[in-house]
C-alpha cells in the first residue's frame, strides 16, 4: 500500500516542487536503484533464514512513503523515494522464495496469492493517501504510518514459529552455472522492457494523463485504483490459468492483448474509460505471476538468487522506460508518448515466441 503513494500524489508534487514530467519519472527511477542489488540480497537470503527482510522492508517504506507531505524540495524527495526503494528489495526477494516452499505443486496458484496481496494493496494506497491528503492536508500524510508499522508488529510474532530456510551441509552445496540461465533471462529482458512502457504510462503516469485532460485528482486516483483493483485479479485469475493451459501459450495470449487495450484507452471518452481500465489491469498485471512462475521453475537450489536476479531485471527495466516515457512527454506531451508505449508493447511478442515450453 505505501510503495503506491507515488502516483496518486505526483501532482500535487508536480504543482508544490514544480518539477517536471522527467523529473518524476526520476523519482521512480530512484525508487527502483536499490534493485541493483537484489542479486546481492538474494545470495543472502539463499544462505542464511531471511523471512525477517521482509519486515525490515515493511518498516522502511512505511516510514519513508508516509513522509512524502514534509518534503521541501526535489532533492530531498529523490533520497526519500531512494530509501523506499531499498525496503521495497528487501521486501521482495525472499518473497517468491517462500511460496515455492509452501506451494511446489501449484506455483502459479501460489504466486497468484502472492502478487493478490500486492495489486490488491496497491488498489487501496491510491485511497489511503489521498484520504489521508483529505483529512489532513498534504503535510499530514505522516499520520497513516502507524497502520504499517502495526502490520510490521504482527507479522514478526507470526513469523517466530515458521522456518523456511533449508540448511545445506557445505559439502553438499554445488556450484551453480549461471551461464545456463543467459538466454532465458535475455528473453524475460525483451518481454520487462517492450511491456514496461505501457505499464509506467498507466501507473505512474496515469493520474498526470487524465487531471490535464480536466478530470479532477480525485477521479485520477479512483481511475489508478480501479486499474489496480482489475490488475489484483488478473494476477490471481491468469496465475491459475497458467497452471492449467501452459505459461507460454497464456503469456502469447496477454502479450497479444496489450497493445490493442492501450489503443483502445487512448482513443476512448467519459465513462468509457472506466470498462478499458479494467480490462487493461487485468491483462497488464496478468503476466507478472507467470513470469515469476517461470522464473522459480529454473532447476536450482539458489531459488533467491534467480529471483533476484530477475527483479533487478525487472526494476532495471522498468526503470528505463519510466525515464523515457517522462522524456518524451516532456517533449512531446502524454498523448502522444502514450501511441508510442502503444507501439512498443507490440514488440514483447516475438521474445515471448522464443519461450520454450
């Protein structure tokens, strides 16, 4: 819920700072830098028991994200979103690690329930804060941080009696060949970046897009969460569906869809929106659990470190197409840079077609 703060309030702090469309694409790029490490982070996690990152990870971005309304100026922004990031990894990589140990038989179900919980946290941040920004002004956005740090409370103590770290003798422990996983991290590269633009343009930006075309914050932000919300079970749904009918051949299915959906939100008016917004969350956020299946699927006991290696992946990718979506729009206004996130979703296909089954 609080690593979604960013978008529903980048207005607002477009408006306060006055920066610009690249800046904020800046301050997602920074919120996703500490990626960079989660290899790190995942070689950590493969060797010791680190279930307890992940509430680190709660404390840090519940602290840093509920600070947004004291900041007085870009820079200080930047660092804030910067340490966001860092709890962000830290939440992330022993995650799908966890779920592999509970859920062997039924992956894609498991990471369904997984990546659930996070579209369905990210439908209700949009509310939260502007709730927040409602109640209490902008500046009061300090006062949802007790509700995280609650969470991060319970899950210690529920945490406590759970192990799920197998110890290996270290005359058992082989050593990985990385090389292997080259080609398939190279196809998951093309099918992050082409779908990254089109993500970044109907998140991060999406509550920019619809306030310049004379659609109050309040509508942005219901758009943002209705788009979240559809995206919530359409990781659950496809998850499922993968299990049953193949993860490639699904994974074609949505990489088909994208583009048409994208053309489709542009060219449409008034409520139509609405009805787009939740067809393309449910078939954008659809793939993230597949991929993220296909990933845990490689045969190898260094699970974190594959993952890891995939978020930093992911983030890097993401992360460089949040930039040039900003550029662009800059230059050449939303409209426009939205045909060409549009056009560039179309490419994730042919790396989808090299996906051996």
């Amino acid at each position: 819920m609080y690593s979604s703060f960013l978008a529903p309030v980048l207005p607002i702090l477009i408006t306060q700072l006055g920066i610009s469309n690249f800046q904020a694409g800046m301050l997602d790029f920074a919120r996703k830098i500490p990626s960079l490490l989660n290899p790190i982070f995942g070689i950590i996690a493969d060797k010791i028991d680190a279930k307890y990152f992940m509430i680190i990870g709660i404390i840090i971005i519940t602290v840093s994200m509920s600070l947004l309304g004291t900041v007085p100026d870009f820079i200080t922004l930047f660092i804030l979103v910067f340490i966001a990031g860092i709890g962000t990894s830290i939440f992330h990589v022993p995650g799908p690690v966890i779920i592999k140990k509970v859920a062997p038989q039924k992956l894609g179900l498991g990471m369904s329930f997984y990546m659930l919980g996070g579209e369905f946290a990210r439908t209700l941040g949009p509310l939260l804060i502007l709730g927040a920004v409602s109640l209490w002004g902008f500046e009061g956005t300090y006062r949802v941080m007790p509700l995280g740090l609650a969470v991060a409370a319970v899950l210690f103590f529920r945490f406590r009696k759970i192990s799920v770290h197998k110890k290996i003798d270290p005359k058992d422990r082989k050593k990985a060949n990385y090389r292997k996983y080259l080609g398939f991290f190279a196809i998951i590269s093309g099918i992050v970046i082409f779908r990254s633009g089109m993500h970044s343009a109907l998140t991060l930006y999406l509550p920019t897009y619809l306030t310049a075309k004379g659609n109050s914050l309040w509508i942005a932000g219901i758009s943002l969460a209705i788009l979240q919300f559809a995206g919530a079970a359409g990781t659950f749904t496809i998850g499922m569906l993968s299990d049953k009918f193949g993860r490639k051949n699904i994974l074609l299915i949505l990489a088909s869809l994208n583009p048409i959906l994208m053309f489709a939100f542009i060219f449409s008016t008034g409520f139509m929106i609405f009805p787009i917004l939740i067809a393309s969350g449910f078939i954008l956020f659809g793939s993230n659990p597949i991929i993220m299946a296909l990933v845990q699927e490689r045969d190898t006991e260094n699970l974190s470190f594959l993952n890891g290696t995939y978020m930093t992946i992911s983030f890097v990718g993401s992360s460089i197409m949040v930039l040039t979506v900003g550029f662009l729009s800059d230059i050449f206004g939303l409209d426009t840079t939205y045909l060409v996130t549009a056009f560039l979703s179309i490419a994730a296909i042919p790396f989808v077609l090299m996906l051996k089954k």
